[in-house]
C-alpha cells in the first residue's frame, strides 16, 4: 500500500515585515539591483513598498495609489519616472559603480590608415578634379570616405 505524505502548513514568508530600518531597505534594494534583473528589482521594490504602507507612499511620490499597484505588479514595466519619483519618497537614491570586469576591459584596435600613395585616384568627369579615396580599416570592417577633391594637373 502506498504511503501518503503528510503534508505541512508553513507560514507564508512575506520579507516586507522585516523590513523595519532604513538600512535594511537599503541593503535589500542594492542586492535586487547587483542581481540585474528587472523581475527581482520590481518585486524588491513592491516588497519595500508594502513595508512603508502603499498610500502613504503614494502620496509622498505623487502617484495615485492605483497606479502605483499597477507599476509594482510582476510583469509591469514601470516608467523610470516613476521608479525615481518612488525612490525619492522612501528617501534613497541610485548609485553607480564601476564592475570590476570593465576596469580590466580590452581596449579597441587602432584604425588602419593606408598611404596616399596606396590610395587609388578617380578623375571626376565633369570637373576634371582628381578625386582620392581615404580608407580606413577597423579590424575587418573597411570603411572608405572621400578625401577633399584636389585640381587635376592640366596637361599642356
């Protein structure tokens, strides 16, 4: 006979209710944001939005509260206006960092500047003007832009 698992109740985990300091809302945002993932950052800040109480910040922000339920649900896409109107009224601010991956980042190749003597030279038909061509090699991208035209020499 097949046993039967029992099954246990457990109280649903809501981390709003341990948010009490400003910085445990502090270290709670940052930690949602080194994630770099919008899904986690939105619920993080639903999550500090139901600690501070939705109406009062709502107010405090400026936005209705309606609306502010509807910019903090999953799956919403909030305006950054809004997000930074939310973050001035529970009194934090961004901050940027430089990862220590970009301080170690490869530096680009240098162009490829041909000579004007490897250049080749087009008479333009109407203006009997030599025209020349610059180029400019980037890797293996080859990118060509005229030159100022120059007066072709008059043969006499």
């Amino acid at each position: 006979m097949p046993r039967k698992e029992k099954s246990i109740d457990l109280a649903p985990f809501d981390a709003a209710e341990y948010l009490t300091d400003e910085a445990m809302v502090a270290e709670f945002l940052n930690e949602s944001f080194a994630m770099n993932d919008p899904a986690v950052t939105l619920n993080a800040l639903n999550t500090v939005a139901r600690a501070r109480g939705m109406t009062q910040l709502a107010a405090a922000a400026g936005v209705g509260r309606e609306n502010l339920y509807n910019a903090l649900k999953p799956g919403a896409k909030p305006r950054f206006e809004t997000v930074m109107k939310l973050m001035d009224a529970m009194g934090l601010q961004f901050h940027a960092e430089v990862k220590a991956s970009m301080t170690t980042r490869a530096k680009a190749p240098a162009p490829v500047i041909r000579r004007k003597s490897e250049v080749p030279k087009v008479v333009h038909p109407r203006r009997n003007r030599v025209k020349t061509k610059s180029a400019v090699t980037t890797g293996s991208a080859k990118v060509e832009r005229a030159a100022p035209m120059a007066r072709a020499e008059k043969k006499t």
